[in-house]
C-alpha cells in the first residue's frame, strides 16, 4: 500500500510558484473545487462578514467569455482547470444576520452575545462610505485569496494571481450586479506544465523593524 506525505507548511509557501502554462488534461473536480475554496473561506474578516464571493470559471462557455476580459493572460484562461474571479460583495452586510445565527446553531456564540453584535454591526456599518466599506472588503479578499493559493498548492496544484483584466465589464459579463460585486482579481488553477520562475525576496531585516 502506498502512501501519501502531506507538505509541510514551510515547503507549500517555499514551493509555491506562479504558473502560467497548466496541463490542460487535468481538471479539478467540482467537489475537489469546494473543498479548496471551503478551506480558503477560513480565512479572516472583518467582523466576520465574510465578504469574498467566488465565481469558479471553468467551462468552455465561461472561458471563451474570460478571453476577452483578460486579453494578455490568454495561457492562463486556455490551459488551467479553472479560473477563480474572486468578488467582494458591496452589500455583505446584509448577511450579517445569517452569519451569526449560523454561529449559535454551531454551538460557538451563544444567542445573546448574537443579539447583541449584529444590531451594533449593521448600525455601525450602515452609513460608512463606500470607499472605506471597499478598501475593508478589499484586504480581506487578499487574505483569502491567498489561502486558494496555499490550499491549492498543497494538494500539487499551481496557480497564477491575475490583476490585468477587464474589471469594469467582468461582473456584467456574468450576469453579477456591476454595482454590488467589485472583482479584486482572477486565479487561475491547475496542474503545472512548467516549473515557473524562482524569485527573490527583500531580507527581512530590510523591511521588518523592532520596537
């Protein structure tokens, strides 16, 4: 019987590589699919409003419309398994409700301290400006995102963050309301074809400082 080793931590993040050219031949399954993105949507957010949406591209169809919207990333949309437009929802507000009867009937907050926070919530955020309300969504969408990445990476699969596209037509294309779901950027996924190139990084005692 043989066995599969699981990376490490350290070897994911070390390892991971931003791949352009994928083996069109493998594809990731729907439930494969859900299983990355479920770990990915652990990540944090602010107030745990969770405001990342996800719009897995993956057909045909989806594709030859992708095409057009990321003209310069052509390799990508032809030769992943799929391509992740990852949205912030303007209105994630509105799910606030739902998150936090979510967490009692997980048994992790108890009813009270939920009829607490979501009225202070939606009061605090209901009159924030839209820019301030999109640069919150926006760094959470990063941190997301970069658990695809990892997540990706370490069950052997390859992906590529994409910021050259068209972000004013692409919700439309999709049927989204271009109003309420702002993209923050696409990632392709699938197996490697290429090795990538390796990349330095600044020393960390360059950039980091003690206090």
């Amino acid at each position: 019987m043989t066995t599969t080793t699981q990376p490490t931590y350290a070897q994911t993040v070390k390892e991971r590589r931003s791949i352009r050219v994928y083996d069109p031949q493998v594809k990731i399954s729907k439930e494969e699919m859900m299983e990355i993105l479920d770990e990915a949507a652990l990540a944090p957010s602010s107030l745990n409003l969770q405001p990342w949406r996800f719009l897995v591209i993956d057909s045909e169809e989806g594709k030859e419309t992708l095409k057009d919207l990321a003209k310069f990333n052509q390799r990508q949309v032809e030769t992943s398994s799929a391509v992740i437009a990852v949205f912030v929802d303007m209105q994630s507000i509105e799910t606030t409700q739902e998150i936090y009867d979510l967490a009692v009937e997980k048994g992790v907050m108890p009813a009270d301290v939920r009829d607490r926070q979501v009225p202070a919530i939606q009061n605090m955020l209901k009159d924030i400006p839209r820019p301030e309300m999109r640069a919150m969504n926006f760094i959470d969408a990063g941190l997301v995102s970069m658990q695809i990445m990892l997540s990706a990476q370490a069950r052997g699969y390859a992906t590529n963050p994409i910021g050259g596209f068209e972000k004013a037509r692409i919700a439309e294309a999709y049927g989204l309301e271009k109003d309420r779901f702002e993209p923050v950027m696409l990632i392709s996924i699938g197996k490697a074809a290429e090795e990538g190139y390796q990349s330095v990084r600044l020393p960390i005692e360059n950039i980091a400082k003690w206090v």
